[in-house]
C-alpha cells in the first residue's frame, strides 16, 4: 500500500486527472511520463506530449487544464483553513 502511494506522489496532478476521466489510459500515461521525467515541470512536459501526439485534444486538455487549477486551489484552501484552526487564528479573528 505504501508503494501505491509513493507512485502516485510522483505522477502530476494532471495525469491522475487525465486517466480518471478516461481521455488517457494508464499505460499511456506510464509512457508519457517516461518521456518527461527529465523535465522541470512536468505538468508543462506532460501537456506538451498529450497534444502533439493526439492522445487528448486541445478541448479536453483546457478542461483537463482547468479541472487541475481548481483542484489545487481547493486544496490550498484546506491546507490553510487546517493551519488557520491549528494557530488559533480564526477564533481570535471572530472575537476581534
């Protein structure tokens, strides 16, 4: 199970995405990412191999693109509620 995880940090949001709603499989994905695990960005790299190679089109990649950014910062937005609890700072900005 530990393993399973360790894979899945590796592989940018964007993949995941990308195979959960279907416009890729798994082993495309897993070939994409061999072609890209050299890169600085691979969120950029991965677009870059989807859309010349045909494997999701222009549409799809900008929901894909879009699904990402929310995603994130909904996941940002968790991540500071939990910091803001855990400092106490949202009951001293409601008792201010």
């Amino acid at each position: 199970m530990t393993n399973d995880n360790t894979v899945k940090e590796k592989i940018p949001f964007i993949g995941l995405l990308a195979i959960k709603t279907q416009f890729i499989t798994k082993n495309e994905l897993k070939k994409a990412l061999s072609k890209c695990c050299g890169a600085d960005n691979q969120k950029i790299a991965l677009k870059e191999y989807f859309l010349p190679n045909g494997l999701i089109s222009s549409r799809k990649m900008k929901k894909l693109l879009l699904a990402v950014k929310k995603l994130s910062l909904r996941q940002m937005e968790i991540r500071f509620g939990t910091i803001t609890i855990k400092k106490n700072l949202l009951i001293k900005l409601i008792y201010n």
